[in-house]
C-alpha cells in the first residue's frame, strides 16, 4: 500500500483545507477509488487471495514484537524503546521495560484487529473491492485521522469512517481472544472496554487483557500531549515474556478469523446449476 500512500499525500496538496468538507472529498476520492480498483479485479479465490496477501500485516507484526521482546530478554532498554517505535506513536524515551512491554501488547491487540480479523471479514463479505477498500480506510485513518491542529476538521471523515468498517470486526477479534479464557476476558471487555478513548480498540485490548491476565492501559504520552486511557484488565503489568504470549493469542485469533472468513466467503459463491 506504499503506492496508495503516496498517492495520499499528492493528492492531499490539492485538497487539504481545515475543514470537514474537503476532508469528506479526500477520502471518498481515494476509499472510492480503491473499491473500483477492487471490482475490476478477478473476483473468484485467485483475486480474493491476491489481495488479501497485500493487505494483511499480521506476520510483520509478531516479527515487530518478538524483537521488542528479545531486546527486553536482554535487558537493552534502549534498543527495544528503539524498536516498540516501529508499532507505537506514544513516546519511547519516559518508558520503562514494562511500559515497553505493555506497548507492544496493546499494539499486538488492536493492530490483529486492523491488520488481520478486519481485513478477513471485509474480503469474505465484499471480495477484493472490500479488502482493498478496508485498507484504504485504514491507510487514510493513520495518515489525516489522528487529532493534530492540522487534521482535527481535515481528518475527521478518515477517522469516523474507520471507526465504522472496524465496528463489527473489533468486536468479532475481542470474541476471539476471549476464547482464550473466557470469564476474565469478557469481564474485562465489559467493565473496562469503554474507559479507552477509541470504541474499536477499547473491547480489544479489554479482552486481550483478560485472557492474558494482565493490566493494559494507563497513560500514554505522544509529544506533548498526555492521555490517560483507564486500566484495562485486573492482573499485573505485562512483561517481557507477555509479549510472546501476546503474539501468540494473536496468532490463534488470526487462524479462527481465517476459518471464519472462509465460512463467510462459502456462503457467498455462487452454486452451480446441476
């Protein structure tokens, strides 16, 4: 999606102005043209596959947080504050060997939503119009989506459209995890699941939570700005050896995404005529 990314930013220079409407025209411009993209392409298992290999990033992310995790084993605080950059925005330099590790687990959590269960079900229900349209969503939301000066009114449509195609996904990906261990994880995700500022992340890092047993959340700093996202979960903070353990509930989440996609795709193809 690099080529999509550029295309973003060049067109961003003719429509960019601090205002909702703009924004509303800069990501129908591109979410639509991804989604026409997608129609044009085979329809049947060859082009949904082909697109769902570019779009999902799971196994780039359990790359990303064993590293983190092997630098913690180490004790090199600062390489692994150095590699948690690669899936974190919050500042590295105020956290500590936990704090590390919490943020890789909670960005193991929320990206196995956005990076795997989310892309499956969009493909299973929509074929590749859906997969690379959900992408494209996504890819507009980290770019114009976050609340900075420049994008708090140019942004907004990017990010309330993500909220929305990451609704139902969210909650199918905490359902997963929660499978783990289910009393914890669904009392977590409905106590606690609300107190995180996002509504798709919140049950998600929740349940992960829960079926880790470990608390997640807290305070996060990005800049100079401070957020305080609640406590997620009742156990203690995680550690190193959490992260690994977190990259393995999201593999197990990843694998019932894929059987379930695969369900939902069976009963879209069409049945031939005996």
């Amino acid at each position: 999606m690099a080529g999509f990314g550029q295309a973003g930013l060049a067109l961003e220079r003719h429509t960019w102005a601090d205002r909702r409407g703009p924004g509303v025209l800069h990501v129908a411009v591109l979410a639509g043209g991804a989604v026409a993209l997608g129609r044009l392409l085979p329809q049947g298992t060859l082009g949904t596959a082909a697109c769902t290999w570019v779009v999902l990033g799971g196994r780039s992310l359990g790359r990303e947080a064993a590293a983190v995790h092997a630098h913690l084993v180490r004790d090199d605080l600062p390489a692994a504050r150095e590699q948690v950059t690669h899936l974190v925005g919050r500042d590295p330099s105020v956290l500590d060997a936990d704090g590390v590790a919490r943020a890789a687990v909670e960005s193991v959590a929320e990206n196995t939503s956005d990076a795997v269960v989310a892309p499956l079900l969009w493909g299973a229900v929509a074929g590749p119009a859906g997969l690379l349209g959900y992408r494209a969503v996504n890819t507009l939301d980290a770019m114009v989506g976050h609340r900075s000066p420049r994008y708090l009114r140019f942004g907004w449509a990017a990010a309330r459209l993500d909220d929305v195609v990451n609704l139902v996904p969210a909650r199918v990906t905490a359902l997963l995890a929660a499978s783990a261990r289910p009393g914890p994880a669904l009392r977590s995700w409905r106590r606690d699941g609300r107190r995180h500022p996002s509504p798709n992340a919140g049950p998600v890092e929740a349940s992960f939570a829960g079926a880790l047993g470990v608390r997640l959340g807290g305070r996060n700093v990005y800049g100079d700005e401070v957020e305080d996202r609640g406590h997620l979960g009742d156990g203690p903070p995680p550690t190193a050896a959490d992260v690994l353990r977190a990259v393995a509930l999201a593999d197990r989440v990843g694998l019932s995404a894929a059987l379930l996609a695969a369900a939902l795709a069976a009963t879209r193809a069409p049945r031939r005529r005996r």
